[in-house]
C-alpha cells in the first residue's frame, strides 16, 4: 500500500495538531506519513484488513462479509450518486483513464451515464429511437 500523505501536512504531529507523536513514545518512528502504524511505520494490507475487521465488529457487523474494497465501490458510489464528473472519480481512485473505472465500478456509475442518456434525449428530442 503506498504512503499516504495530506497536502500541506508535513507528517504526524502536523496533521493532527500533536506536538509530537505519542503513540509509540521513544519507539516511533517518523517517515512523515499521515496513516501509519502506531510506531509510525506504514501501513501494509495486513494492517488495514485487522483495523478493518476490528470497525466492523464495533458496528456490530460480521466481519468475515466485508473487505476494504467495499469502501473503495462505496466511495465511487457516492462520488456518482453526488454528480462528480466520472473523469474525476477515475483520477480519486488513481485510474490513468476512465476506461477501468468504467469497467471495474459499472454498477456504481449507472447514475452518471444515465444522466448522460438523458442529457442526450433533452439535446435531440425528435430523433428516431427505433432506427
């Protein structure tokens, strides 16, 4: 999982307004990353699947039928559902053109493409559906 890091944060302290890093006293560890372990390192997919686990029995759900790229489809689902421009979601979600979006979220897309449907059928009202 690449580090991540907020613009204009220039690491831990920074970002959450923390003089400095408490979580793991002595031993932390800073390589200026905004979502890290509790040592500082960063994070890799065992971490984020056991913290993921851990939100989802708090709210009371079965852990074992959700993995984090639920939260991935959901993101593009709301991003859709809102009317951001599928141009921009592609580029959110780290996709070098909309062509995987579309491929890989096409169920989450239908909102943006059915407006573009009838965005179409505003700008040509007469034209012949069945030809």
């Amino acid at each position: 999982m690449p580090a991540a890091r907020a613009p204009g944060c220039s690491g831990w302290s920074a970002c959450r307004g923390a003089p400095h890093p408490a979580p793991a006293g002595a031993t932390w560890q800073d390589h200026d990353l905004v979502f890290a372990t509790r040592y500082g390192t960063e994070l890799d997919a065992g971490n984020v699947r056991r913290a993921f686990r851990t939100v989802l029995r708090k709210a009371g759900l079965d852990a074992t039928e959700w993995v984090p790229r639920e939260m991935r489809h959901s993101f593009v689902s709301q991003l859709s559902d809102s009317g951001v421009p599928l141009e921009n979601i592609s580029r959110l979600v780290g996709h070098g053109n909309t062509t995987v979006t579309e491929t890989v979220y096409r169920k989450q897309l239908r909102p943006v493409l059915l407006e573009g449907a009838e965005a179409m059928d505003r700008i040509f009202p007469n034209a012949d559906r069945d030809a």
